[in-house]
C-alpha cells in the first residue's frame, strides 16, 4: 500500500486511500467510519455541496460518467469503491486493466445496477424471487398478467395489477409502478430503457439481510431487520426484525451470504427481501454498498456496515456484526416544511439523552432524506417511540 504523496498528509503516512465515487451521505458516514483507523479517503462528486464533499477534505469535482475524470481520480487510490451503483462497467473494466481495485468489481456491480440482469442471476442460482418477466409493451404487460391468472387457476380475473419496474436508474421508488390495466402501463416504456413486470407480491412485511464480504472470502452477516416503506420511501428499520423466527432468519442470512459468494461481492451487500404469508423470503432487490436498511448498525451494533465496508474493501479482518442492545430502532428524517433542523436538537435531546442524530448537511426539500436517528434499549415500544417521535419532531410533523 502506499499512494502518491499529495501534500495533505506527512510524508511518512502511508495508510492506504480508498477511492471513493459519489458524494453521498453513504460516502459521508463511510469516510467518518474509516477516520478511527487512520485510512485517508479520497471523493469524486458531482458538486462540492453533496453531503461528502462537505466534510472529506481530498474532493475532486467532476463526473463520474466520464473516463478520464474516473482515470485520474484513481491515481494514487489503492481501492475504488462507491456510494451509488450508477458507474459504467466498461468504466470500471478499464480501471481494474489499469491495475486499481475495484470493489465491488464490475460484475458483481452489474447485478445491482440492472433488475433484469439480476433477476436473471437469482434464477439461475434458484433463488427465490417474485414471478417475473421483461415485458416489450403494454399489451406484454397484459399478456404477463393473463400468465399469473393463468397460474393461479383465476379463471375470473385479469392477473392485475402487476408491478413495472425500469431495469435501470431506479432509487426510493422512482422507477417502479404498480399498475392495474394495460391502459395504465404506457408510462415506464417511455424511459425507452428495458421493463421488468413482476407479480405484485402480497407480503407480509418487507425484511433486509444484510452481509459483508472481503476479497479473502470472509463474510459477515448482521440480524436480518424489518424495514417499513412509506411512500416507497424506507421510513423505519427495526433491528432484529419482531417475531421472525430463528430458522427463517438463518435461511435469510444463509441466503444473502450465498448470493455475497456466488456473485463475488466485495464490501456491504443489502438483499431486500419480501416476508410472505405462508412464511417464505423473496429477493426483492439488491445493492452493494452500505444501505439504509444498515444503518441502525452504526449504534447498535459492535461493528457498523460502514466500518465492516471500509475492511472489506481494504481486505482487512471483518468485524463482529452482532447488536449491542437488544432492540435497535432507526428512523429516517425526511424533509418537512421546517428548513431549520438545528432547532429541534435541544428539545430532541434534552427529552432523549440517549438519541443518536446523524444528519448529512443536505438541504431540506419535502421528502428528501436528510438525516436518521436510532434509538436503542430493551423495550421495543419505547425504543420505536423515541426514535419516531426524534424522526418527526426534526420533521416538523410532531411539535411536543
Ligand atoms: P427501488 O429500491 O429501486 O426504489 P424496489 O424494487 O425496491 O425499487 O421497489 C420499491 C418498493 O416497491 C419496495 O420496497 C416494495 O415496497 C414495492 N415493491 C417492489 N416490487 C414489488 C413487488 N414485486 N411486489 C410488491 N411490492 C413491490
């Protein structure tokens, strides 16, 4: 390890520099997870107002679509990792033929930047997912749905509605529609990018199996948790998730540590997966890097998935993944109709001293997600309380 010297740093430090691509707040906390240890961290962002590029000091603006911009960024990293999945893989190819890790490589990253790849990949390894299909047009939407009918033995019904999904470029929702006619499904064929249709699965509830794994083929799993969407928007994460039983969170982790393994994933994997009636996972999603449904982790567990990231991508010995409380509740902040945050800290913890806030420094736009709050302890309804009421009073919705 080693990097070129760059002036902000002693000559004689030699931590390695993890390269990181995307200004995010998941760059944010994953910079903040590697200072302990001593590694520099190096960020590519669009602007130098994004949530990381406030606080890391060794920023270089520019886009990351661009080859040459990702070239010289590379230079005197020793790992390129990433906050966002939206990077070209022949990008990335011609990093690694330049001799820098790329972590998560290039074909794992794949699966997470396109359902259809992805989806393809689960049923080749006989993972469970929703029913499924690429649809060309409307009328293959209805022809999908008539499939699922068909299936069923639903002489009467239609198959609607069914859920349409870009394969590319979604994030909190966008890009995905419920929809329950043809007429209604002109909408996702005008990106005129590929359409995935899926069954509209009738979950119980929506769960996360989180693990990391290193180059060196260590790999971690934490508690699977709940996560509860509002608006397709995660709303809160409940760690470990209520009332799952051993053996489907076992199956669940056993799951997420198989797809880590087969689709050689390097650094945090997130398998969103659908809890069913009948007591069954599906995968509903995946991403490679540290995720929303984690972040409870960086209070509540003795390692958090930024810390278990940065190791992984450094190739260094994983840390222990498991809670340090027996409930752990996170709640995202969303933005309301008060831009002053700031304000709502003294009542918020003066009512909670044990409150933990983590803000990114993003502007308050309605519905954004700003910041998170976890909560902890051994009542899950009191932990649930304080961390909705922290949620919304920084929100705006809850005033005492
Ligand atoms: P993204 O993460 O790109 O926003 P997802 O595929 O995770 O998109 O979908 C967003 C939300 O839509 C999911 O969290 C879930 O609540 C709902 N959803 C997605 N696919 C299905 C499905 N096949 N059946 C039922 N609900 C779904």
């Amino acid at each position: 390890m080693g990097s070129v010297p760059n002036g902000r740093y002693p000559v004689g430090v030699t931590f390695p520099v993890v390269g990181m691509v995307g200004g995010g707040q998941l760059a944010r906390m994953t910079h903040e997870a590697g200072i302990p240890l001593g590694i520099r961290f190096k960020l590519l962002s669009d602007t130098p107002q994004d949530s990381a590029a406030q606080v890391v000091s060794d920023v270089v603006i520019g886009d990351y679509r661009d080859l040459d911009t990702l070239r010289d960024f590379a230079r005197g990293c020793d790992v390129i990792t990433f906050d966002h999945e939206h990077v070209p893989t022949e990008h990335l190819r011609a990093l690694e033929a330049d001799g820098i890790p790329v972590r998560p490589g290039p074909d794992a990253l794949v699966h997470a930047q396109d359902k259809g790849v992805m989806r393809a990949k689960l049923d080749a390894l006989g993972v469970p997912c929703p029913r499924h299909r690429i649809v060309r047009d409307p009328a293959d939407v209805a022809a999908f749905a008539a499939e699922g009918a068909a299936a069923e033995g639903d002489t009467e019904g239609d198959g609607f509605p069914v859920v349409l999904k870009t394969v590319r470029g979604g994030y909190d929702g966008k890009g995905v529609w419920v929809v329950r006619s043809a007429a209604e499904a002109a909408e996702p064929f005008r990106a005129g990018v590929p359409v995935l249709a899926e069954e509209k699965v009738p979950f119980v509830r929506e769960l996360a199996a989180n693990v990391v794994r290193s180059p060196h083929g260590q790999a971690v799993a934490y508690p699977v948790v709940e996560s509860r969407q509002v608006d397709g928007v995660c709303d809160t994460v409940i760690a470990p998730a209520p009332g799952l039983s051993e053996g489907l969170a076992g199956h669940a982790q056993d799951l997420a540590l198989r797809v880590a393994r087969e689709l050689d994933v390097v650094g945090h994997l997130a398998v969103e997966l659908f809890e069913t009636a009948d007591g069954r996972v599906l995968v509903n999603e995946l991403a490679m890097r540290p995720h929303n449904s984690g972040h409870w982790s960086q209070d509540g567990a003795v390692t958090s998935q930024f810390a278990n990231h940065v190791r992984a991508v450094l190739d260094l010995p994983l840390g222990d993944p498991r809670p340090r409380a027996k409930w752990t509740v996170m709640a995202n902040v969303l933005g309301g109709d008060y831009p002053d945050m700031y304000a709502a800290y003294l009542h918020c913890m003066a009512r909670d001293p044990q409150l933990k806030i983590h803000m990114y420094g993003k502007d308050v736009k309605p519905g954004r997600k700003v910041g998170h709050v976890n909560t902890y302890g051994d009542d899950l309804d009191d932990v649930l309380e304080r961390a909705r009421h922290a949620a919304g009073y920084l929100k705006g919705t809850i005033t005492e």
